[in-house]
C-alpha cells in the first residue's frame, strides 16, 4: 500500500508539471488561495491544514494532514473594463476579449514516519488581458482618417489594433516538515519556479521614445524588446520557511508562513519594457494565521498576508508622472537618461504599493460526512489612482472578496470540496497624462475596473 501510494503521488505530481496553470489577479496577481477547502474559506490555510495542498500554505502543517493526494480546479470568470478619454478623436471603452479560465491545482502529502512529512504543490499566479485598441467616438468613426488607437494612444501610429498581457507564474513547492513534539512542528520548501509573459499593443511607446533603445521609426523597431515578440521565459529559485504551534488542549493553532522573494532570470525578449533589463521576480511575502476551535464542530481561521510588490522594481517603480508628463520619471527627475527608460535600470513600472490582505474562514463540521464553510478575504488594491496609464494592462483592481463551500466525505478514500467566490466590482479612476498626438489631458480620464466569479472543486484521495 507503501509502495502504490508513493507511485500514485509521483506520478500525479509528474502530471502536474505539464499541466498549464492559468491565473488571474485577485490579491493583486495572487490567487487568495489554491484548492476548494481554502478557496471556501476566504484563501486560508496557514494555521489550518490544507490536507495535500498544505505545502502551497505552510510547510509546517503538513503534520498535521493525512496521507493524500489533492486535485482539482476553478472555473474561473474575471471581467476586465478600461476606459480612456484621451482627446477629441480618442475615447475606448472595452472590455477584455478573454473573461473565461480554468484554473487547476494539486498536491500530496506522504507521512514518511511519526516525526518527517513529506510534500509538494504547484501552484500559479498571474494575469491575462487584451484589448481592442479602436475609438467608440462618433466624430472619429465619421472621420475619413478612421479611428486612432486609443489605448495607449500617444502618437496616433505603429499600434496593432489589440493591447493586452498575458503573465503565467508557476511554483513547485517540494516541502519537508518535522514534528519537534506533540504541539509544534517546523517546515521548508525548496521553491521551483517559471514563469511566460507577452505584451502586445504597446508599439507607440517605443515610437515615443520610452525605452531605453530610443526612438522607433518603423513598426519592427517600435517591437524590439517591448512589445509583440510573441512569449518570453524566465526560471528560478527560492525557499519558504513555517512553523505551527497548538495549544490550549490543541483547540488554539498558530501559524507561520515567510516566503523569499524568488529570484528569477530576465525576459529577454521584453529587455526594453520591464525595469532592470526585463527582470521579473516573485515578491517576497509572509502570512501569519490563527485557527481556533469556538465549539468542537465550529473552527474560525484569520490569516493576515503581506506581499512586498514595491521590492520588484519592474512592479513597484512608478509609471509615468501624470501631474508633469513633461518630466516622465519621477524618480529620475530632469532630462530621461537611458537608465531612467522602459527597460531601464531605474525603468518606470506599474507603481505597485505592498498590499496587506486579511482573510477570514470558518468550517462547520455539520455532520461526520459533510463540513460546511464561508469566508472573507480584503486586500486594498495596490493601484494607487495617479498609476492607471500602464495598469490598464493589468487592471488589478479588486478589493473584496466573498467566498462559499463544502466538503462530502464519501468514504475513508474519497473526499470532495466544492467551492464559489464572488470578488466585487472595484473600479479605479485617475489621470493618464496622454491625449491624442502628444496633448496633455488633465483631470481623471481614465478607469479601470474589475470583478470576478469562480466555481471550484477539489477531489482529495486519502491513502
């Protein structure tokens, strides 16, 4: 039973590593949680176990999960709006052209003795968006010239007619955890990670000489190293640390979860868009989570989440400064020098804050087959309202989230989790600091907004 065991987790995990994971932003790109169970509980888990998917949350509370393999998926629905008012001939107001996803998930957990857990997951992250880059306004429509692109609409030329990203981050989360006795345990994770980005529709910025290449004269020139290269790659490595503690007769768990940032290799395809040549590492991030047992059949769980997105320049450098569009940078005040360019040591980005997000779930174990669960989860978005120029691309405006779920344990074997969440509409409105052929627009002309459903459910084999 050992033997088929170890085989069945292999080979699922094998499995896994060619299965693309589709993500979308709902903690800025952070998915609140992997897995029916946690999804159901407002994307908690790190004083919980998360039963094969504990590895995901905490390498530490695998102890406490049974022998299992996790698998599953969300039928996954974000709708992305833009709108941008950018002069008299210029004015969108699109939807994306992709609002519908499938988002797997899967883990094991194998108790390699009373003291030694072992584990893994993989889990995703990421945002995928595009836009029709054509003018709604009449005038333009009526115009022999036609309609401009009005997206990123700064020179009215050498934008292709959609703008959008797509972004897909993979972690595999090969995990230990010991039991240093009955009350606490600790847990590593060896994180493995990937991740693919394109960009189109961004043209006009090389033509207006963002990037640090300088100037574009021609469609292929406006291309290089920023925009419509097709997919780019990058790898790398990092570590997550946990520990988790009961007490007070093992009705009280606390939970510690600290992830390093993950530094990854450049995209050297996107070299002239992305700060710092095309760098793009995962933000550093650390939870801390309480679960406590308010009946025997009653648990309420309140994880608290930090993500340090300002530390990714590529993230967290400010985009182009709406109050003086004559002086771009604003950490570069002056005349732009290379460094200070898309692309750029100092390259301006989407100027990301660190978002704090606080989750809250609660499991009811109704009866001995069936668990009910609700939870919460809020994060203020780290869109700051003077950055919706490039955040058009990656509308990550969502706030708050609601989330609904059960478990039916069929037998000792077979248990399954089902799952919904609804994130609520948040819209953001501020300048762009761009109108039509170069002209400075003042005031809030353009919004981005967001909302979200998503349907799930996870099958948990126990061995």
């Amino acid at each position: 039973m050992i033997l088929n065991s170890r085989r069945i987790l292999l080979s699922a995990l094998a499995l896994s590593v060619a299965v693309p994971l589709n993500a979308f932003a709902t903690n800025g790109y952070f998915l609140i949680g992997f897995g029916a169970k946690s999804r159901s509980m407002g994307g908690t888990g790190v004083a919980y176990s998360m039963d094969g998917l504990s590895s995901a949350f905490n390498p530490a509370t695998m102890t406490e999960a049974s022998d299992s393999f996790d698998i599953g998926g969300d039928f996954f629905r974000p709708e992305m709006a833009i709108k941008h008012d950018s002069g008299l001939m210029g004015q969108t107001d699109e939807t994306s052209n992709h609002d519908k996803f499938l988002i797997p998930a899967m883990g094991g957990v194998y108790h390699l003795n009373e003291k030694i857990t072992l584990g893994a997951a993989v889990i995703g992250a990421g945002m995928k968006s595009e836009f029709n880059q054509t003018a709604n306004n009449s005038a333009c429509l009526q115009s022999s010239g036609g309609c401009p692109p009005t997206v990123f609409n700064i020179l009215d030329n050498l934008a292709s007619n959609e703008a959008g990203i797509e972004l897909y981050q993979i972690q595999m989360t090969p995990s230990i955890a010991y039991k240093l006795n009955d009350q606490h345990s600790v847990g590593a994770t060896f994180v493995i990670a990937g991740q693919y980005f394109r960009a189109e529709g961004l043209e006009d910025f090389g033509s207006a000489g963002f990037t640090a290449g300088g100037a574009a004269t021609n469609l292929t020139d406006a291309q290089n190293g920023l925009t419509g290269v097709d997919f780019s790659h990058s790898f790398g490595m990092g570590y997550r640390l946990g520990w988790f503690g009961k007490f007070m007769n093992d009705d009280l768990s606390l939970g510690i979860n600290y992830s390093a940032r993950v530094h990854m290799s450049k995209f050297a395809r996107y070299q002239n868009l992305f700060a710092e040549q095309g760098d793009f590492d995962i933000p550093e991030n650390f939870t801390f989570g309480v679960a406590y047992k308010i009946t025997p059949a009653i648990t309420g769980i309140i994880d608290f989440q930090r993500i340090n997105y300002s530390d990714i320049a590529s993230v967290g450098n400010p985009g182009p400064n709406a109050a003086d569009p004559s002086d771009l940078n604003p950490l570069c005040p002056g005349a732009d020098t290379a460094e200070c360019k898309l692309g750029g040591t100092l390259g301006m980005g989407f100027g990301w804050t660190d978002q704090t997000i606080i989750k809250l779930g609660v499991n009811w174990q109704y009866t001995e087959q069936l668990a009910l669960r609700a939870g919460l989860n809020h994060g203020d978005s780290p869109i700051p309202d003077d950055q919706v120029l490039f955040n058009m691309l990656a509308p990550a405006t969502i706030e708050d989230h609601i989330t609904l779920g059960a478990e039916y344990k069929f037998n000792e074997d077979y248990w399954l989790s089902v799952n919904y969440m609804h994130a609520f509409l948040n819209t953001i409105k501020g300048p762009t600091a761009f109108g039509q052929g170069g002209a400075t627009v003042t005031g809030s002309n353009a919004s981005i907004a967001m909302e979200q459903d998503s349907l799930g459910a996870t099958l948990s084999i126990r061995f």
